[in-house]
C-alpha cells in the first residue's frame, strides 16, 4: 500500500513537471525572441566543440579532395602521366581558388552595398531535427549580434537571429513554417508575406487582382521591423489566380542554396 | 543526478555529432533522434522521478539545438517517458529486442505529440505533413541508431545504476 501511494506521488509530481513545461512552452510562444541562460550556457559550452568538428571536417574533406585523391592516382598511373597530373592538380587548386574568391568577392560587393553594419559569419551547424529550418552561425553577442537581426548571403535573404550566445548564434531560416518576411513581387509592386514552409515559400496576402507572374523576383519591402528593403527572397515558381476570392495562391523558391551555405552576414542596424 | 552526469554529455556530444558530421555528409538522410532514444532506454530502465528530470533536461538540450520556441521538446520527452516509464511495468526491458519497439512507437508518438502541439499552440501549421511523411524514414534512421547506440546506454546505464540493470528500478 506504502509503495502504491510513494507511486502516486511521483506520478503526481512528473505531471506537474509536465504541466510546468507546457506552461513554460505556452509562455516562451507568445514572449519576443530572447535566449535564457540554459541556452546561452548550452550555445558557449558547445560552440567550440562545433566550430573544431566543422572546421577539421571541412579541412578533411579539402584535404582529401585537394591532395589524397590525387595522391592516390598518382601512384595508380606510369611515369608518362605525372607531368600531367602534376598540372592537373594545380588546375583544380586554382579552380577552388577561383571559386572562394568569386564567392569572397561577391560577399564583399554585397556587404558594400548594404548601408548597416554587416557582420561576416560561417555556418557550423544544421537543425538537430528535420522538420525545423535553423542553422547556428559562430559569431554572437561579443560580435554585437543579437535576436531579431536579419541574415544574408550574397544571393539573398537567409534568415534571422532567434537565439546568441557570446559566440554563437541560432538562425531561423526563411523556409522554417514559423517564418515570415515582409515582401514585394519586384515587377508589379505587389505587397505580399512570404512565410516558409518547410522546403520553399509560400507568398500569403497576395491581392486575386494584382499581376505576378512565373519567374518574378520576389524581394524584401522593408515593412517589416526586420530586413533592410531590396534584398531577394527569390522566384515565384507557381501562381495561381482563383476565380473568386482575395488572395492568389503563389509559391516562390529561395533566392539562396541553403544545403551549399557556409558564409552569412549579419546585418547590424546603424540606430542599434 | 549521476543518471543526469552520464546521459546529459552523451546526448550533447551526439546532439553535436548529428548538427554538424550528420548534415555535412547525409545531407538527405534525416538525422537520428539520438535524445529521444536516450529518453526511452531512461522509461525502461531509470527510477521515475530522477528519469523524468533527465528526460525533461534533455529535452530543453534539443531545444537549444533543434526549433524555435524553448520548452517545446522538453514537454514532448517527458511525456514520452511517462508513457514508456508506465509500460516498461508490463514489458521486459532487458529483452535486446524491447528497446527497438520502443523506438517505432515512440518516434511514431513523437511525430504525433509534435503536430499536435505545433497545431493546438503555433501558427506552424503547414509543417504537420511533413512530420508525418517523414516518419517512416525516421523510424528506419531511429531503428538503425539505436542498435548502434544500445551497447552504450547500457553501458552507461550500468555505471548508473552501479548494480545489474535488472534490479535497478526494484531498489529505487
């Protein structure tokens, strides 16, 4: 009976938890973006341990790519083709160099376009689920980065802060379903909210009368509290005009690669 | 608290792990749910109100990791642990087999507690589908990681326990 009744109490008490953790949910929903000191402790103690996996990783796979797979061929073929190779390899490290530098440069152009602050960052981390759309950057609040600031890429918009740490920070992609940016269809001006998701975009409050068509760049209107105006979202890949109704139904892809990201800017308002 | 000293660094080591190897070289392949299989081998084999502290522990770990508002997977884990804790009583948990079960029913309910609760509170709802579409991949990632994983959480189970599995939740 003792025993019957201790089980109760610690069934009790786990309900208890659990109804404190929806409440805690419940509260975290409807409050502005902030990060609490479990996560910012969580985000320090673990961003150097990403930073080094990320950065050996990509140095491996350079490695290999660069050097061991040439290596390898080098010692399967005869002497006629080491001048060859020799070449070859060369061609491919100048071809990489060429390739950084153009995506260094157009960074750089953008980032002189921008009128704020723009904070260089690299991407170390996915999403540890599949179903949400964030990545975590490795500059935070010791770089002057805090919630709420809009990312981009050299293509376009990326996303926003939700969560710094000193030296890491979490990104909302503009793909993940609780994301939504003030927008304009380039062409005709339309005003419309592009929210995400999951994989694309969908483009909600688009007025049934106003023009938009397959392959109209899809930009940023700069209403929104959050991104500067003129950045590309992307393209409308789907229109459709109903009948009767408010609003059209419109799709658009992402003007930026998300599974090929590795370097991001933060824009830093001049007013913060 | 040694249950929380052992499987709180397993699960940001592997958390770690599936965010930055996992995503840089399978891309395609939907990462393991490494927290909430922890979170099940704790229901079949921890004393309910430590495990259930450590479920709800890991569960606010993912939600650094993983989502956007705080809270959110620390309810859905412990409610999972509640669910396997009180079937675990009926179960045989040391059975090889037991814990790869657990993990279809529990991605399953995993799935099914997240739309629920995406649908009853957020505004996330486009996303329910693709949470239910990608279920039957993630049991099959789920059901290989844990056979992967089952050598050490029992291993860590027994440092835990500091006595045999078996008579582990007897005595506590």
């Amino acid at each position: 009976m003792r025993d019957f009744i201790d089980l109760q109490k610690r069934l009790f008490v786990l309900l208890v938890l659990f109804i404190c953790a929806l409440l805690l949910y419940s509260y975290n929903l409807r409050s502005k973006p902030s990060t609490n000191l479990f996560e910012r402790s969580v985000l320090v103690l673990t961003e150097p341990l990403s930073q080094g996996v990320t950065t050996t990783t990509r140095g491996v796979i350079t490695l290999w790519q660069d050097y061991l797979n040439l290596v390898r061929v080098k010692q399967e073929n005869d002497s006629l083709f080491r001048e060859l190779q020799r070449l070859e390899r060369i061609h491919i490290r100048n071809h990489e160099l060429t390739a950084e530098n153009l995506r260094l440069k157009q960074l750089l152009e953008f980032r002189e376009q921008v009128e704020e602050q723009a904070i260089p960052a690299q991407v170390i981390s996915a999403d540890a689920m599949n179903w949400f759309q964030t990545i975590t950057i490795n500059k935070g609040t010791s770089s002057g980065i805090s919630e709420n600031m809009p990312v981009v890429a050299a293509s376009g918009v990326v996303g926003r802060t939700i969560k710094c740490a000193a030296n890491s920070s979490r990104v909302l992609l503009i793909t993940d379903a609780s994301s939504a940016v003030a927008a304009l269809i380039q062409s005709s001006r339309t005003r419309t909210v592009a929210r995400g998701t999951g994989y694309d975009i969908s483009c909600e409050f688009a007025a049934r009368l106003d023009e938009a068509s397959i392959g109209d760049y899809l930009i940023t209107s700069g209403t929104g509290g959050v991104f500067p105006k003129g950045i590309p979202i992307g393209t409308l890949t789907k229109v459709y005009t109903p009948e009767y109704g408010l609003f059209q139904t419109i799709k658009a892809k992402p003007a930026v690669d998300f599974s090929r990201l590795e370097e991001v800017l933060v824009i830093v308002k001049k007013e913060q | 608290m040694k249950l929380f000293l052992l499987f709180f660094p397993l699960s940001t080591v592997l958390l770690v792990a599936q965010t930055t190897l996992w995503t840089m070289f399978l891309p395609q392949i939907p990462c393991p749910n490494t927290t909430l299989l922890i979170t099940l081998y704790l229901g079949f084999h921890a004393p309910l109100l430590a495990g259930g502290l450590c479920a709800l522990a890991l569960g606010f770990l993912l939600d650094v990791f993983s989502g956007v508002t705080f809270g959110f997977h620390g309810m859905i884990l412990l409610g999972i642990f509640i669910l396997t804790a009180g079937f675990s009583r009926q179960l045989n948990g040391d059975n090889t087999l037991t814990l790869p079960f657990a993990t279809i029913i529990g991605t399953g309910a995993f799935a099914l507690m997240s739309v629920t609760i995406l649908l009853l509170f957020s505004d996330r709802d486009q996303v329910w589908l693709e949470i239910i579409s990608s279920i039957p991949l993630q049991i099959g990632v789920n059901l290989v990681t844990v056979l992967a994983l089952s050598p050490l959480l029992s291993c860590l189970g027994r440092i835990g326990a500091k006595q045999p599995l078996n008579s582990f939740r007897k005595h506590s």
